[in-house]
C-alpha cells in the first residue's frame, strides 16, 4: 500500500501556485494480482476510503491479511485504522525499514504501473475527444477507480 502522484509532485515555482496535482492511494492484493486505487484529497486516513479499502478486502474473502507499507506517517496512519476496523480478523501490520523503499518492492511496482496505466488511459481520452482533462476532473476519480 502506497500514495503515488500521477501528474508529479506539486511545485511552486517562483511564488506561482504549485501545480494542480492529484494524490491515488494504492493497494495490490498479492495472490491474484488484483489492484485497488482511489483518488484521495490529501495523504493520511479518511473515513471514506479506509471502507472503501475494507469492503475491497473483504470482497476477496480473505480472514487473515498482511497490509504492508512503508513508515511514512500517512501511510502508517491508514494502515493502523484498517487494523482497527478489521477487529475480530486477523491483519497483520507489515512496515519496512525506514530509507528501505526496495524492501518493499511490490508496492513499489504497483505504483509505477497505477501511474503508467491512469495516464495511458487520461491520453487515449484526451486523444480520442480532443478534450484536455484537468487534474481536479471527475473523470480522474473515474480513471483510477477503473486502473485498480
């Protein structure tokens, strides 16, 4: 489970506002390979998406699970409230080392492949109807419900 940043980072530039940007919040089930993506407001836990991450969990009908991450507060945060609603079944809190971004290597390949395949996807929908889709769009929710 990872953040990644389909458009970059946001940078200012010279006191300009930084960049629109959007954050996706990631997560690959490693047995079948499925991905769960979701456009979030901001990095850190939010009602919302912890059920939405619940309800992916248990559509897979797992009882026992393994939710690993890196240590970054954010991250840590959301892991720690899926633990807590999952009272009763087994998951497992899983963190790499701090400055070990290769120790967690599937999280990490899934972010690049949920970058690659949102903004594959936003081109072909810029490209098939002339449009120039904005960062803030509805249809970027759309696009990364759909990646995962």
């Amino acid at each position: 489970m990872d953040y990644c940043f389909p458009e970059g980072r946001p940078k200012k530039n010279d006191g300009e506002e930084p960049k629109r940007t959007f954050t996706v919040l990631a997560l690959k089930e490693q047995i079948s390979g499925t991905t769960y993506c979701s456009i979030v407001p901001k990095k850190g836990t939010s009602y919302v998406i912890v059920a939405k991450i619940i309800n992916w969990i248990e559509e897979m009908g797992h009882e026992k699970i393994i939710v690993k991450c890196d240590n970054e507060p954010s991250i840590s945060q959301v892991q720690n409230e899926i633990i807590e609603k999952r009272k009763g079944k087994t998951t497992i809190p899983d963190n790499s080392p701090k400055g070990e971004s290769q120790s967690n290597g599937l999280a990490e390949h899934t972010m690049t492949e949920v970058e690659g395949w949102i903004r594959t996807i936003k081109l072909h929908i810029e490209n098939r109807t002339g449009m120039n889709i904005q960062a803030g769009s509805a249809i970027m929710s759309w696009i990364a419900r759909h990646v995962g």
